[in-house]
C-alpha cells in the first residue's frame, strides 16, 4: 500500500545541495549575460524533434524571439556567461501527456549542462533507446529520465558523468516496456552519487548488484522496486553505505529468510521498504537496533515473516510501521509491547491489516499518543472495545477494527475522537444500541458499522454532528433509522448503505438534499411508499442505486432517462406499469419479480 508518510529526508536534503542555486520558477527571468548563438540554435533543433506539445511547455522557445533563449520557459542560464546550465522539462506527470518526439544530438552543444530533468515525456524516439551521447556532459549533476517509455538496455555510458549526484531511470506508467541491464558495473564510475531510481528497470541478469551499490560510499537514496531481482541475501563483509538513508527493494520477489538480507546492519536507513519481496521466516533481532528508521515497510509478504522475537522498543523515531499481510500469527497484546516504548514517542501509522492476530485490544497503550492510523483489519481479535483503548488516542484519525470477532457495545466514549475521520468496526458480534455520542465525531467522513448484531434508533441526534460525512455503511444490523420528515442533514454523502435496515414506511425524505449520492443501497428496508417526484434528479449523478425488495406502488419515473446510472437493482419491488426510457449508461439492470408491462425500450 501506499504510505502516507513521506520518504525520509534525504530527498529535501539532496535538493537543497543540488539545486541551491535554481531559481523558484523557471520561466525565463535571467537578468546576465546573453546565451550563446550555438546553444540558442541547439534549443531549437531540440524543439524540431518534438512532434506534440500538448501542455505548450515549448511555446516560448521562437526563433524570431528578440530575447534570448536564457528567458526560455525551462531554461536556466549563468549569470555570468550566459552558458545554458539547467533545462527544466518535465510534464510533471503521466496525465498531461508531455511532450512527444525524441532527445535530439543537438543537445550536445550544451556541453555547460549541469541539470537535465525531462521526465514524464513521451522522448522515446522512434528506437526507444536511451541516447548513449546523455553520458558526454561532463558536468552535468542532476539528471531525471523517469517515465520515459524506453524499452533499451541502459547505456554504460551514463558511467562516464563523474559529477553525477542525481539519476533517475524509473519508469511509473502503464505502457509494457522496460529498460534494463545485465551489468551495473558503471555505476562505481560516478563517486559522487547521492540518489539513484532505477524503478521498473529489469535486472534479472545482475546477480552482483549490492557488491556495486556498495562501492558508491555517497548514496543517499537508492531505489530499485519493481526490477526482478532475484535475491538480497549476498554477503558483504564490508558496509560502504554508511550515507544510506532510504533503501526500497519492493515488489521483487526474492525467497529467501528475511534474515539473510544483506542490509540489516545499515543503522543509518531512515526509510526501508521490503513490501512485496516474497521474504520469509524470522525477522532478526538486529532491526531493533535501527534506531534512525522513520518508515518502515514489511506488509504483503504473503504472512510469512514472524516477529516473536524481535523488539522495536528502541526504534524512538519510528513513525510508519506497515506489517499489513505479512506475519504468520501473534498475540496482539505481545505486539504492541514490542513497539516503541520512547518518551517521545513519534509512531504516527501502525497498520497490521490481516496478520491473524488473536487475543483480546490491550487496556493499555499509553505509549503510543502519536498515533494517527490505527489498522487492526481482518484479524482474529475477540473480546470488547476497552474504554481504556480508546483514551489513549487523542490524535486518531483513522481507526480500522473490521473483520474481527469483537463482542460487546459501541463503547460511548467514541465521541472523544475528536480528529477521527475514518471508524470501520464493520464485521464483527458487536450488540446494542449505537451510542448518540458518535454524533461529536465532526471530522468524520467515513462511518462503517455493517455486518454486526447493532439494534435500536438511529436518530437526528446520531446524526446532526456529522457534518463532514460522505460514507456512511449501516446494512446488515437490525437498526431503525428515525428522522424527522423535514429534516435536513448536514452532510452531503457520496456512498450511503442501508440494506436490512428499517428505513420505511415512507420513502426517507431527508434523501432529496443528497444530490452528491454515487452509490445508494436501501434494499429491504421496509418501504412501503411511491417514488418521490425528486428522484431522478436528487440521483441524476448516481453510479449505482439498490431498491430491492420494498414495496414501491406506483411505477418507475418516466425522465430515468436523465440520469447516470450504469447499475440499477429493483427486483422484488412490486412495481406496475410501463418500463420507461432508461439511463443511457445502464449496464447492469435488474426489475425481476415485478409487474411490469411492455418492451424493454
């Protein structure tokens, strides 16, 4: 999954040493000396080589221009001689489509280049080649060929930029095309190395590849997820990473007991990431000696890694801790004992969705006050919601109790939440009436209480605080929701369920204000009524509408055809007369067991 959190610092701090003297925009304002002819025509024998600007990113390069080319949108010029250091050229991302065309030869006039950032273009060329002429700027620092469709080996060549701080070789979009390499042995050409990406670049070939990262003492940054790599579990006598702060192998597949990874005594990692590795076994005592790691991510390794063993007490800056899917068993109790115990606690996200946990929440949780995200989904945790659990978490804003075997009430002191925008205690044995307290949770914009054994009213009371709510999923309790026939919510929802709650006898009036409604299901809810005349616009946005199994007397309303609806369930409703004109997006329908008459139009 993706983490909230943001990497590590080393990202802030490589830009501020590397682009320290870049201007905040680069549109043009250069107040030095003019650039020179035979860059201003390499600039534009550039442009001849792109075949679509979409995002007009180029317009300002014109050859009839008075004003040199220094005052280029993505142009960065000395000062002092005018050289061309910088081009800024990235689309910024995959939506807006970027530039089109290929990285010209006439780029090698601008031999003062220092910075060339040209990501999310479409400057494959016709080969799908990376330029091997990219590695003749000898001074170039920063270079950002990410999500460029290149479908080539990567050229050795890029091992002669010996000034090299910053590369960027991955690829992020949905096109199936890769580069990759059988020898990074280049690599140890560039000592200055801060920052490496090669993100959905194969290298299946490259069996030595920790030996080569190993001998680039200045990397900060290294990122290689998604590049089939077979195994992390070479033995390196000696650690040269000693700068190493963000380290992410995710989404390769290696196979091997977690433990023999070569990367466990790196104390200066501030960000790892083994998501998706296919890793196993017991995790090793010496992560509890990894006291710089802010982020860690071990979830979706298939719930085969262990941790009885293993003590996080000590991991004081810690603040992502992502086990999602990934341990075999454990005591939940146990668990959370063996999470920081610090003064200054700082765990923000601890996420354990779907890890086969038993045992009862603890009482006490006292160190853990940071904490923003709680996700205890989809495990075998039984007993009640201790009001003590809930004390402890003054921050909270997402709490994820589903899927469990929790028993007892709604505990009353929910509404403490006060920050809580997400509450799913969906699937579980909780009984009783739904506390009104869970009307102060005025942040909250997801409410998930299906699939328990919850009754009594739901009123205006439970209601009215809500203001910020867009989800709502009541179905499958026997709850009774009971409103005024004017009332009018506060919220605007986007996905409301009801189902097997008792809503009827009337068609809920307070609906007509929820004109945002995308998914709606009040099937078997006890209505007994017509449609409102309000109803296809109120829904004219709907994706989804549910209305099985009531009793509607009357028809279905002739102006359906307004609406947006691609699924429609109306089975089971005792509806009579002709089938009118239906949404035109309608792929799902079903008015089984009415008494409807006439074609389907």
């Amino acid at each position: 999954m993706m983490l909230a959190f943001s990497m590590a610092t080393a990202d802030f701090l490589l830009l501020v040493v590397i682009v320290a003297a870049a201007s905040s925009s680069f549109t043009g304002v250069h107040a030095g000396a003019a650039c020179a002819p035979k860059e201003r025509d390499a600039l534009l024998a550039f442009k001849q080589g792109i075949t679509s600007d979409p995002g007009g990113l180029l317009a300002s390069w014109q050859p009839e221009d008075e004003h040199d080319c220094c005052q280029w949108e993505g142009v960065q010029c000395s000062n002092l001689t005018g050289h061309v250091l910088e081009l800024h050229l990235s689309s910024g991302d995959l939506t807006s489509g970027g530039l089109t065309g290929e990285i010209s030869h006439s780029l090698l006039s601008l031999q003062h280049l220092e910075y060339v950032d040209v990501s999310f273009n479409n400057l494959q060329g016709p080969t799908g080649q990376v330029p091997e002429f990219l590695g003749s700027f000898k001074n170039l620092r920063y270079l950002n060929l990410s999500s460029i469709p290149f479908s080539s080996r990567v050229p050795p060549q890029l091992g002669n930029l010996s000034k090299l701080q910053y590369l960027d070789l991955s690829y992020t979009g949905s096109q199936q095309q890769y580069m990759y390499s059988t020898d990074l042995s280049w690599l140890t050409h560039l000592p200055l190395l801060q920052y490496l990406d090669m993100g959905s670049v194969n290298l299946s070939m490259v069996t030595d590849w920790p030996y080569v990262v190993n001998m680039l003492p200045s990397l900060r940054v290294l990122i290689l997820d998604d590049c089939s790599l077979a195994s992390a579990n070479q033995s390196l006598p000696h650690l040269n990473l000693t700068n190493l702060e963000e380290l992410d192998l995710s989404f390769n597949s290696f196979q091997h007991p977690v433990a023999s990874c070569w990367f466990w005594n790196l104390t200066s990692l501030v960000y790892l990431s083994v998501h998706e590795t296919a890793l196993y076994g017991q995790l090793p005592s010496t992560l509890g000696d990894m006291v710089s790691l802010q982020v860690l991510d071990l979830s979706d390794n298939s719930n085969n890694l262990s941790m009885t063993t293993t003590n996080l007490k000590n991991l004081c800056n810690l603040t992502v801790l992502d086990l999602d899917a990934s341990l075999s068993y454990g005591n939940i109790t146990e668990l959370i004992e063996r999470l920081p115990q610090c003064s200054s606690n700082k765990l923000q996200e601890l996420h354990l969705f779907s890890n086969y946990l038993v045992g009862f929440l603890p009482s006490i949780m006292g160190h853990l006050t940071s904490i923003v995200t709680l996700d205890l989904g989809w495990n075998n945790i039984t007993g009640p919601v201790p009001a003590a659990f809930i004390g402890h978490f003054a921050h909270l804003r997402t709490l994820d109790l589903s899927f469990n075997h929790l028993t007892g009430h709604v505990p009353s002191k929910i509404g403490h939440f006060a920050h809580l925008r997400t509450l799913d205690l969906s699937f579980n044995h909780l009984t009783g009436h739904v506390p009104s307290e869970i009307g102060m949770l005025a942040n909250l914009t997801a409410l998930d209480l299906s699939g328990n054994d919850l009754d009594g009213s739901i009123t205006e009371e439970h209601l009215d605080g809500l203001r910020s709510l867009e989800y709502i999923d009541l179905s499958k309790n026997q709850l009774k929701i009971v409103v005024g026939s004017k009332w009018q919510p506060t919220f605007r929802l986007q996905k409301a369920y009801f189902a097997s709650c008792q809503v009827g006898p009337l068609f809920p009036a307070w609906l007509k204000w929820q004109v945002d409604i995308l998914w709606l299901d009040i099937s078997n809810t006890g209505i007994i009524d017509r449609l409102p005349d309000w109803f296809c616009n109120t829904f004219s946005k709907a994706k989804s509408l549910e209305i099985s199994n009531n009793q509607i007397c009357d028809g279905l309303p002739t102006n359906m055809d307004i609406m947006s609806l691609e699924v429609l369930h109306f089975s089971s409703s005792n509806l009579t007369g002709q089938i009118p004109p239906l949404p035109r997006n309608l792929s799902m329908l079903d008015i089984s067991r009415n008494s409807l008459s006439g074609p389907l139009p």
